[in-house]
C-alpha cells in the first residue's frame, strides 16, 4: 500500500466525464494529491494509453479519491447539469469516506475546486468554480483523467451487454457509427432519452 503524509492544507480537485454522450452515466472524481506528476494535464489532451499509465500514477500515489455517478435515467430525470453536479456531490462524499478510512477523521477543512462555472450544491466546503480548471488546476486535471478513464471502462463494460451499439468504440459519443446503431436497433436501457428526443426535435440524429 502506498503511504502518504497527511496533508496539513486539502486542496480537492473536482471534474466530470461524459455530459454530451446520447448514452452511459455522467462520471465525476474529486482527488486529493500532493506529489506532482509529470504529464498530468486535462484529460482530453491525452492519448487513451496515456490516460491510462497516469490513472494508476494518480490512484496510487491520491492521499484520497471518490467517483461519483449519476444514471441515464437521473440525467433524463434531472437534466444533465443537475445529474452533473449530483455526480459532484457524490464523487466528495466517496472522497469523504475515504480519506475517513486512511485517518480516522471526516475532512474539516478544505478548498475544492470544480471545473467549470457552476458549484456544487449542499457542500459544505469552500468552492470555486474554475471554468477551464483542467487545464489550470493540477488537483483538477487528476480528477479528469480518474474520472475519464473511469467512464471509458464503464462504456466498454456496456458494450458486452450492447454488443451491437459498440459502446467500446464510441463511448456512448453521437458520432456516425452510434446513430447507424441507433437507427437499426433502436435504444437501449443505457440510452439517454432526453438528449435523443432533443436531436429528434432538431432532426440531427439521422
């Protein structure tokens, strides 16, 4: 097990993974790390292998990490920014309990720091949102590559019970292969219906 000094200030790092996709959850981490690591920088500037060598540094070497989740059907249910930030609040509780497990205490004080412009409801921290944070931010940029690579699993965890959607290729993404799908199978549990009743409506499915 890799042993850390417990940190005399927290600075948690907050982001998400996968708000525009017509299907799969919406994924959040929030990450406390100290030690720096080399090539940690938003996730969506790295290659998949890359992203992957960094989320065992990152996992490793977190004094504490939480993901958080919310369904397609709370996003259909809530909307995808409310099921975001919901994703948020879970991602700190799970942090919460973690960092618990490792000292024996809940965090009392901390600063969190979320990507983008909107923070996080009923956290009792202190928050900023930082819009553009995974590029600003270390603790954030750690958080969105937990959280991608997370997702990205999850997709293809999917695909073995939806072969036919390959979810593995696409990530839940409306590129042209995932509406090819769509329009020959139709949807499936996994399918967020809102966002494909919204491209229906604008007729920019097919």
């Amino acid at each position: 097990m890799h042993i850390v000094e417990k940190p005399r200030s927290l600075v948690i790092g907050v982001d998400e993974a996968g708000r525009g996709p017509l299907a799969g959850p919406v994924v959040s981490t929030a990450v406390i790390i100290k030690e720096k690591i080399d090539g940690v920088k938003d996730s969506k500037c790295l290659s998949a292998v890359r992203r992957e060598a960094l989320f065992n540094l990152i996992v490793n070497k977190a004094i504490a990490f939480g993901i958080g989740v919310a369904s397609p059907k709370e996003i259909d249910n809530l909307n995808i920014l409310k099921a975001t930030l919901l994703s948020m609040k879970r991602a700190i509780e799970s942090l919460n309990l973690n960092y618990f497990e490792r000292y024996g205490e809940f965090i009392k004080e901390a600063r969190v720091f979320v990507d983008g412009n909107k923070i996080i409801p009923e956290v009792k921290f202190h928050q900023k949102a930082v819009i553009g944070g995974d590029r600003k931010i270390y603790e954030i940029s750690a958080a969105s590559i937990i959280a991608k690579v997370t997702r990205d699993r999850m997709m293809k965890s999917f695909s073995k019970k939806y072969p036919v959607y390959a979810f593995e290729r696409h990530k839940g993404y409306a590129t042209p292969l995932h509406r090819e799908m769509i329009k020959k199978y139709g949807i499936s549990e996994i399918h967020r219906r809102s966002f494909l009743k919204k491209l229906n409506e604008e007729n920019s499915l097919w």
